[in-house]
C-alpha cells in the first residue's frame, strides 16, 4: 500500500512502463500535448526546489515580528529615492532596494542625551577637538526634557548611537523612513508643509510660534510628537531638528557612483570612517527655523561633521540593524 502521494518523477516512470495506465494526468488532455505538458511540470518542479524555500525569506516577517521599545520597523524592499524635479544634488531619482531595519520613533531628546552625558560619555568630540561645544547655544527655551537634543556634532551624535547600542541611519535609511516606498514628497503624502503637520517656519513664525517674536531664536523647537506622525508611524520626519545621517555627501548620487546604488547603499566609500576627497556630510528634514520646502524628504543638505567652526543647532535619531 502506497503511504505517501507519487511525486511526478515516479508517475512519469510508471506511464513510460506502462503505456496503457490511465493517470489522472491523462484525461482532458489533448494526446499530442500530453508530453508538453510532463515536461512542463518537470521544469516546474525542478524551479520550485531551486528556490529552496525553506532558506529563503519567503515566509519571513519584517524584523523577524519582533518590537523594539521607541522604535519601528521598516521593512524590506525597493522605495523612490532622490527626485528629477528638485535639486541637482537629489538627481536621479532611482528604484533602491534596503534590507528591513530599525529606526527611532521620535528625534532623541534632551533627557535622553542627559543620559549619556551623565555616564562620562557623548564628549569625546571635544577631547579630540573635533568638536567645540556640544548642545543648544540659545539656552535653555531649547533644553527642556522633551524637545529634541540640537547643537550636536555628527560625531557626537555617531557616539550617543553607538551608546545606546544603535547607530546613524544611513541617507537612504532615512529617506524611506520619511517618504514611504512610493516616494511621497513628505511623511504624509505629497500636500504642501504647514504647521498642522509639522514644525517649521510659517509666514515669518519659526516653529509654528503664536506670533513673530522679537528675536528669531526665541521661537522655538517644539517638544517631540506634537504633531502627527508620517509614514511608520515616526514623528518629525519632516521638521523641528535637521538630523544627521551616517553618510558622506556628494554633489549628487550620479557623482557618488556604485556605493550610492547598491543594495543597502552607504554612500561614498561605502560609508567607511575616512573619505579622500569628500569634507562634509548630510542633515535631512528641514527645522523649525527654516520653511517647509526644505522638509521635503529627499532635500539634501551638507555641513562639516565637526559643526564648527560654522555652527547650528542639528539633531539626530538612530537606528538599528533587524538581524
């Protein structure tokens, strides 16, 4: 008695055998198609195994299903990144594939940052003097507990990363976090920015203000999640901090070359700690003190990693691999 179902293989032998044996392959099947069609069913076979489904990520979840406290998931596959219609440094807009990873749900904040501070950490910009001052210069209207951290170096913030057993997010990273998979101009779609959706400047009012104050800087960064979240559910994708990214900048992603068009791009130099020839590296998502346009998510803008001597008041958020 037979316990298991023949594969086709064995139903091929038994008909070559026994040309007189009616198999279920057999019947409402044109006699002259009925060898096209074995032969189909054996190539299909063959396929099916090759694909080894069991090795494969076939039936795997984004992030494996897990969750991580003030994180999201962002899962595999291509999205738009850079933009035809913008800036010569976004140029070309190109189809980039990303490994499923990990990003912050909110801009690290000042009480968080205060963290690392208080464990002797997040300094050593200044012991190697790639850095001068680390933190807000406008003072305190930009140090409460739950506004974002501003006036942070790329390596202070690569250090803080590194802390708290994360790291930068690279450009692309970033930008499908902020923009989704179909390229959207903002975390909430392709709508025009205005401070029902983000903190930005407004008609002369930074960060959304009330009214235009008589210094510029005493209108401020908002605390973060005061607006609704984009795409992943992350907030401040677009507005209040610019955030620093891991990678060096170029002119534009056709300058950058093959590093900027693999799987899971790096940028220049694949990212590595030193970079002949490029200075500068990236901040994405525009501020409070700067317009909308400037929060779209493919907006690039550059600045020395040192933050000095030309200072300004950038963030960061981190992010992490999914394996």
């Amino acid at each position: 008695m037979v316990d298991r179902f023949p594969s086709v293989k064995q139903l091929i032998s038994i008909k070559m055998k026994n040309p007189k044996i009616k198999l279920i392959m057999d019947f409402q099947i044109p006699r002259g198609m009925r060898y096209t069609c074995l032969f189909i069913l054996l190539l299909a076979s063959f396929l099916f195994l090759q694909c080894d489904i069991r090795s494969s990520d076939f039936f795997r979840k984004p992030c494996d299903g897990r969750a991580e406290d003030e994180m999201k998931c962002i899962p595999s596959g291509e999205f738009l990144r850079g933009s035809n219609d913008f800036e010569t440094n976004e140029k070309p807009e190109t189809k980039i594939y990303l490994d499923d990873y990990w990003i912050d749900t909110f801009e690290v904040t000042n009480e968080k940052f205060e963290l690392c501070i208080l464990a002797g950490k997040c300094n050593d910009c200044l012991k190697e003097k790639k850095c001068d001052f680390i933190g807000a210069k406008y003072g305190k209207p930009y140090q409460k507990p739950k506004q974002p951290v501003v006036g942070v170096s790329w390596y202070t913030a690569v250090e803080y990363c590194e802390f708290v057993g994360k790291r930068l997010p690279t450009e692309a990273e970033w930008e499908k976090a902020a923009r989704g998979s179909n390229g959207d101009l903002y975390p909430w779609g392709n709508e025009a920015a205005t401070c029902q959706k983000a903190v930005i400047e407004e008609n002369g009012k930074k960060g959304c203000s009330s009214s235009i104050l008589g210094k510029p800087h005493w209108m401020t960064t908002r605390e973060v999640a005061t607006k609704p979240a984009g795409h992943f559910g992350l907030y401040d994708m677009a507005g209040n901090s610019w955030e620093w990214v891991s990678d060096w900048y170029s002119p534009s992603y056709s300058s950058c070359g093959k590093s900027c068009f693999d799987k899971n791009p790096r940028g220049p130099c694949n990212g590595d700690k030193e970079c002949p020839g490029h200075t500068k590296k990236i901040v994405k998502g525009g501020s409070w003190w700067w317009p909308g346009s400037l929060s779209r998510g493919s907006y690039r803008r550059p600045h020395i990693p040192e933050n000095f001597p030309e200072y300004h008041h950038f963030g960061f958020r981190c992010a992490k691999d999914s394996l």
